[in-house]
C-alpha cells in the first residue's frame, strides 16, 4: 500500500477576498484558498513552476484598519470629556493603536511567490524575513532539481531517437575486406587469331 505524501506546512496569506494556505509535499505545492462559502484545493507541481520570487511590502489592509481605529479612539475620547478618567482610558488607548499603526506601517513583510500555469502559491511573513529566505532558497532548488531531472530525461531520449534514426557505419578491422565484394572488372578483349588461322564466323 502506497504512504500518503506526507505535508509540511509552509505558511499563509490573507486578503479582504480570501485566505491562503500552502503545503509543501515531496513533488508539489497545495494551496488552500478559503474564503467565506467554499474551500477550493490546488497543487502546482515543481516542473510546472514558472517563476519563484521573494519581495518586500508593507501590509496595506493592517494599516488602513489601524488608521480607522485611531479615528475612532480619538472620536470616542473627544465625545466623553465630561468624564475625566474614561477620556484620559480613551486617550491612552488612541496613542497605543497610532503607535502600532505607525510600527506596522515602518515594518515590511516578506512575501514568497510561486508562479504556475493554473496555480500561485503566495505566502507573506510579517517578522520572519529569514525564514521567508530559507523556504525562498529550498522552493527554488526543488525547482531546478526537479526541472533538471526533467530536461536530462528529454535530452537522453532525444539522443536514443537520433542514434536509431541514423545508426553508426560498421568499422572494419585493419587489413580485412569487408563482406560485400566489389563488382568484377570488365572481361578482357579476346587474343587476336594467329597467322594462318581462320576467324572465327561472325
């Protein structure tokens, strides 16, 4: 009985739409897209991966949230100033969350892409750019293993079809014939007749 392929978990994304999910097996990438009604599965084989990249963004769905609840904080805290210490919490609370909005808006996150013909597989690491690098660097030589092997595969049986299709001339040693004989030479013009002799009748 075969062993299922055995999944390792590489990491995740998330956008208003939908959210990502990507595993890693021996031969191939499975992306969960989920969203809010349906859960759909894909696998992008490493010789069918086009394109494999590594870049910088700044998270721009964090940031607007984070902007939208210091708005609010501040609303809040301007409504309440009959109250002087629920105003002085609210004030408190706007200053933490335009602190973090400002942290996340300096922080860049690290995204990993890999692009297929009917499939990308996406993964975004907010603090962890090493190991955006390291699953960076094993998608990438997977990639190139697994399309070398392929591309070995197609030149070797490139080569047996061009040997059958045009077959090596038979080498012979030196100082042997080979076995086909060359066509004998023309017979030799017949002797004149003697002196005396009669000719032969035409």
């Amino acid at each position: 009985m075969t062993e299922p392929a055995r999944r390792i978990f590489l990491g995740r994304d998330t956008s208003w739409a939908e959210r990502v999910r990507v595993y890693r097996t021996d031969e191939a990438l499975e992306v969960a897209y989920i969203n809010t009604f349906e859960v759909s599965l894909r696998r992008l084989f490493f010789d069918e991966v086009q394109l494999v990249t590594l870049h910088r963004v700044r998270g721009s769905r964090t940031l607007w949230l984070l902007i939208v609840l210091s708005a609010l904080s501040g609303l809040s805290a301007l409504a309440v100033r009959s109250a002087a210490g629920f105003s002085f919490g609210l004030f408190t609370l706007t200053a933490i969350v335009f602190a973090w909005t400002l942290v996340t808006a300096l922080i860049r996150s690290s995204v990993v892409t890999a692009y297929g013909a009917r499939a990308r597989a996406r993964i975004r690491f907010l603090y962890r750019p090493g190991k955006a690098r390291r699953i960076y660097d094993d998608l990438c030589r997977r990639v190139g293993e697994a399309q070398g092997r392929i591309a070995a595969e197609a030149a070797a049986a490139s080569a047996r079809q061009l040997e059958e299709a045009f077959p090596e001339p038979p080498v012979f040693a030196p100082g042997t014939a080979p076995d086909t004989a060359p066509a004998s030479a023309a017979p030799a013009a017949a002797d004149p007749p003697a002196d005396g002799a009669a000719a032969p009748p035409r």
